[in-house]
C-alpha cells in the first residue's frame, strides 16, 4: 500500500522565498501547504493537521515566537524555524517556546531536508510519544527499565543523572536548552541554576564517552543547551 506523502504546513510571509522552500520539498515528495502570515497558519495547523510545520519568525500579523507559544497550548507537531533572526537570544527563545530546530537563513535545502527527514523519523518511531530505548553506537539507554550500556557494561547513573540522560534521549538528534534541561530534570524553580548543568554532564561524560574531554554522545551547543548525538560514525 502506497503512504501518503507527509504534509509540511510553511508559514512565511515573502513569497519568493515561499516558493524556493515549496519548490524545493515538493521535489522531495512531500505535500506542501502555505501561508503568508501567523493567523493563517494556526488555522491551517489546526484544519489540515500537518506532520511538520516551518516557520519563519518575521511575521505581518504576529512574532513567529507568538505561533509557537499558541500552537504548543495544544499540538506537539514538530516545528521547524527558519529566520535571518541570527541572535542567540532568539534561538533559545524559540526552543524554548517549543520549536524543535532552528535553522538561519539563508539556510543550505539539503540541509533543510535532512533535519526534516531526521524529525520525522523521530516522531515515526516514538508512537505515543513514548520511546522504549535509545541505541546508539556502543550506547544503549533503556529508558523504561531505567539501564544504561555502554557496549556489554552496565553504567550506573545516580537518579539526577539519568533524569538528565533521559530528557536527552527523548530529544535525540534536537538541541535542548539549559533552561529546559534544568526545568524538566530540577523543577521550574531552578531554571537560573546552570552550573549544575555543567557539574552533572561532566559526570555523565565522565561515566559514558571513551574521551570526556571530546565527546561523541553529548555535545555543548554552546550558549544555547546541549544535545544527545542520535547518530555516530
């Protein structure tokens, strides 16, 4: 039986720069619905149901970041940014809102394409929301029976460690911010509290990556978070 193709929602107000991006997915076989401005594309959101949705930040009629923030109040369709906005406070804002990935125009379409393709197969293989475990390269996280592996050695992780390993996981492949990180792992009152970001993933590295000083699992995005790899080569 032959799938659809995957519907992507684009929201972006210049029109040329909307028919770079629909020429350019509709030539990777997805189905592209757009739209020029933010009211539009929280209806479309809501009536077409699309499996990803691109958004730029400039918007005519409200801030890009406003989309998010209403669309996160109740749907989890992964979101894509995609803004000259270049400033580290906008990009972790974004993330924060709720967006998934951000990249700065002008962007590469390959790319574009590849985070795409990375996001849902992301959300293909985590029906419900919920991931059983995470295998890459030696690393093995079991994250309903609470193991973790490092090749055949179980790696014993304190409760905060693996909470932090975890929230990573559940987001591989995706940039998390400190904020998030601090407020899913330590609770909404200790978002200010990144040194303990930084005392808790080096004992993580310190107990998972051959090379903590170079590692291949967890990678600094710096300024902005951390992000679990979901490939390694």
């Amino acid at each position: 039986m032959i799938q659809p193709a995957p519907l992507l929602l684009v929201v972006e107000d210049d029109p040329q720069f909307r028919q770079l991006l629909n020429t350019t997915l509709e030539a990777q076989d997805y189905s592209v619905f757009a739209t020029a401005n933010g009211r539009d594309g929280l209806i479309a959101a809501r009536n077409r149901q699309p499996s990803l949705l691109i958004l730029d930040l400039g918007l005519p009629d409200m801030d890009g970041q406003d989309v998010i923030r209403r669309l996160r109040k109740w749907s989890d369709m992964p979101i894509i940014v995609l803004s000259a906005r270049n400033q580290e406070n906008d990009i972790t804002q974004a993330l924060d809102n709720g967006a998934d990935d951000y990249l700065i125009k002008p962007f590469n379409a390959a790319e574009l394409v590849s985070r795409i393709k990375a996001l849902l197969r992301r959300i293909a293989r985590m029906p419900g929301g919920s991931q059983e475990f995470l295998h890459v390269g030696e690393l093995k996280i079991e994250l309903t029976k609470r193991r973790v592996f490092v090749g055949v050695e179980e790696i014993h992780l304190t409760p905060i460690e693996f909470r932090l390993l975890c929230v990573l996981a559940r987001n591989a492949g995706l940039v998390v911010t400190h904020r998030q990180l601090l407020e899913k792992v330590w609770g909404p009152s200790f978002v200010e509290h990144s040194h303990y970001l930084r005392i808790y993933m080096g004992q993580l590295r310190h107990k998972i990556e051959a090379d903590p000083a170079r590692p291949r699992y967890l990678l600094t995005e710096a300024g902005i978070g951390y992000r679990l790899c979901d490939e390694v080569f």
